[in-house]
C-alpha cells in the first residue's frame, strides 16, 4: 500500500459496519476517546457542511420523455420558480448533474437509455420520480411500459399526480433536500482512494502536503 | 354521398368485391386478396376517384369478437390470455386489414378492406403505390403481425427487436412483460407485474432467444 493515496469520504449508508478510527487494542482508551471524539466532530461539522452545499446546488439532468414535462417546465419558470431552493440549473449532461428528474412515462424500449443515463452520473447522485407514471407505471398496465422507474433504477423521491402540481414538485424537492442534508459522511482508515499514477515529482508534494484527515489518521 | 365509390368499384371489378357497407358517408368495401393491389392502384388513379391520400392502414383481430366480448376474468391473471379461447368459437378469417383512403380534390374517403385467415396471414404490400404504406404496414406487421409480401424492409417498427410476439393480437397475454434490462420484481398488487414468474418470466436479457441476434454489450 503505498503511501500518498488519501483516504475517502463515503456516505454512511454505502459502508455497513466502519470500522471506527484507532480500532488498535494497544490503544490508550483516552487517546482514542479523544480522537473518536475530533473525528466525530469533524464528520458531523463536515456532513453538515457538504450536506448544505449539496442540497442548495442541485444540478438537475431532466430526462422527460412525457406530458409531465408540462408541470416540469412550470416548475421551472417564474410563477413557480424551482430556483429559490437552488435547483435551477439543468445539465443536459449526466455526466454533470447530480438529481436524476424522470419525468414521464418510461418505456421498455427506454429503459436501456435510462440506466445508462444514470450510470454515467457522478456520485453522489440522486433521482426523483416525476409523476405517477415514473413512480408507479400508472394507469399504463401494458406490454409497453415499465412499472416504475424503480424497477430498473433506484429512486430517492416519488412525486405523485399525473401530472403532478408545480406545489408538489416543490414539496419532493424539499423532502429530497432534507435526505441530502441529513446524511452522514464518515472517515474511513481502511479504505483508500483508488490509485492514481503520478509521476514522482507529483508523489513527493503530495507527501509533503498531505490533507488534515490523512495526518490525523496517520495516513 | 359517396355510395358512388362503391358503385364504381363493383362495376370495375365485379369478381372482387366481396362485400360493401355505407353508412352516413362511412363507406367500405371488402375485396379480395388478390385483387388488392389492382383496386387500389385504380383508386389511386382514376381522375374519378382520385384516392391520392392513404391515411391510415389498420390491422384488426376479431379473434372471438363476434360471439361475445369478455375482459374482467382475464385480467385478473397473468397468463390466461385476453380472451377465454376456450369456451369461445373463433371467428375465420381473423383478421383483417383496413386501408383508409381520401381524396384531397374531391373531399371523398373510401376504406378498402382485406379479411385474412389466421393459417395464412399474408396481403401484398402496396409501396408502389403510396410510399407511405412504407411505416404503416412496418406498423400492422408489428402489432399483428401481418407479412406484407413485396415490402422492402419489413421489421418492427415500434416495438424493439428483441420483442417477441405481436401485442396487439387478442391472444397475447395482457400481463405479459418482456423486460429488455433486468428489473426489480415487486410483490404489488397495485403496480402492474413485473417480470416474476408469472409476469415475463426470467428477465429477457438473461435467457431469451430474442437476444441472439443483438450485441449484449449495448445493453445493461
């Protein structure tokens, strides 16, 4: 294990059962108390501050393939105004965007094209059912249609109606942003980010300046 | 109005028609097979009739529609087809395909009729004539279908290719569900079915035959 890789940052929900800093037997009680304690501190002040940034700057990939794009489109203009809780900017790149907006009917001819969508979204990334027909399959019940986006993809919010009201639309964002800001982030020893090949020069500042959290783990 | 059409018809082709109906300018003739192409072709033509606009080709499938029309019973399962086919005599022929015509200078429609049997579902194809039989009859082939002969690129139009089946025949399974990436199964009874046991069965991408012939790797 070579020695300049950091350590990373995950949502709680994707580790079960960290192992929690100083896990040494060795250990004196008292300095691992303490340094539970900083680290705990630091996670929770960190999450706090990521989960903020996060849920104030949603950037939003609209993947509207029905009528919902109606109420989708007056949820973004002005009367309604999607902007005041900072998810005012679509990115017609996934590759950029970190809420997933499925608005309308999914087919299974599209069903490919929304995985593969999803998967090229960066973590973390979150998805919203826009409608009844994205929850739930809706009134469609046929050889066609995909019973809710939830069968090929995970979904984080459902917003019912069909099409759902601007107000609603605003309520899902708001329950999605709670999510986003009640996460936890938790600092992990064992797992490392993934190897990048640096040439030796790189290897040395990195070295030299390494981050708060890699000389507080001792990394 | 236009019974006219109809009369036209029967006098040029008097062996093909093989039967005709008018109802409040709702005017159809049923001919034959074989004659198809030819009667259209002079409906197309003809400065009388002038039918340069194909509006619509339609596939139908009576299946058993004549005797009775069922549906609650055989919705509530997964796998008993649309129709209780059982009980029900079948109608011959099954199906037939519904030529919607109109003329732009005269402001007259006439729609021509093939009835088909379900052990020989074949009607030549009229692309010569329209070029928009083209994706109309790509699209009856597809929910029914129907082999268009002389088409020049017969395949499935809406559906994707690996679909297997024609869903708008009366003796698909109403429930059934061909997944193309493989899906969560729900137990609910709200939604629709998934691809559990009952519903497609094993997702498609896994083991169907439909796949054969497609690069997995665009997939999943």
């Amino acid at each position: 294990m070579s020695d300049h890789r950091l350590p990373v940052l995950k949502p709680e929900g994707n580790v079960p059962e960290s192992p929690r800093i100083g896990g040494d037997e060795n250990t004196i009680p008292v300095l691992a108390t303490r340094l539970e304690e900083s680290i705990g501190f630091f996670e929770k002040n960190l999450s706090d501050a990521l989960g903020w940034a996060r849920k104030n700057s949603i950037f939003q990939y609209p993947f509207v393939t029905a009528c919902c794009g109606m109420e989708y489109m007056s949820a973004m203009a002005g009367r309604y105004d999607i902007a005041r809780f900072g998810a005012e900017f679509p990115r017609f790149s996934p590759r950029q965007a970190d809420l997933l907006m499925i608005v309308g009917t999914i087919n299974v001819k599209q069903t490919p094209v929304l995985k593969r969508v999803y998967d090229q979204m960066t973590e973390p990334k979150w998805v919203m059912a826009f409608g009844v027909c994205a929850s739930s399959g809706g009134f469609y019940d046929n050889y066609a249609t995909v019973q809710g986006a939830d069968r090929v993809i995970p979904v984080d919010v459902y917003v019912p109606g069909c099409p759902p009201r601007p107000e609603q639309v605003l309520d899902g964002l708001k329950i999605l942003q709670d999510k986003i800001q009640n996460q936890r982030h938790r600092a992990m020893s064992k797992e490392v980010a993934p190897d990048v090949r640096l040439d030796v020069a790189a290897q040395r500042r990195l070295q030299k300046n390494r981050s708060f959290l890699g000389k507080l783990l001792g990394k | 109005m236009s019974q006219a059409l109809i009369d036209l018809v029967r006098e040029k082709f008097p062996e093909a028609v093989v039967s005709s109906h008018s109802h409040r300018g709702d005017e159809v003739v049923t001919v034959k097979r074989e004659n198809l192409v030819e009667v259209i072709g002079f409906l197309r033509n003809d400065p009388q009739t002038d039918l340069k606009l194909l509006r619509q080709i339609a596939g139908v499938d009576l299946l058993t529609y004549k005797t009775e029309m069922t549906g609650g019973a055989a919705l509530a399962s997964i796998e008993a087809p649309a129709y209780e086919m059982q009980r029900k005599p079948r109608v011959e022929p099954r199906y037939y395909v519904s030529y919607n015509l109109y003329s732009i200078t005269k402001h007259h429609s006439l729609r021509v009729r093939v009835e088909l049997r379900s052990d020989d579902v074949k009607v030549p194809s009229i692309t010569s004539l329209y070029r928009t039989a083209d994706w109309w009859e790509r699209y009856v082939y597809d929910m029914f279908g129907v082999e268009f002969t002389g088409h020049p690129n017969l395949t499935r139009i809406l559906m994707y290719p690996e679909f297997q089946g024609f869903p708008l025949r009366k003796d698909y399974p109403v429930r059934k569900r061909q997944p193309l990436v493989p899906e969560l199964d729900f137990p609910d009874l709200v939604r629709g079915p998934g691809p559990g046991p009952g519903g497609a069965g094993v997702p498609m991408s896994q083991t169907h035959v439909g796949r054969q012939n497609v690069d997995p790797s665009t997939y999943d």
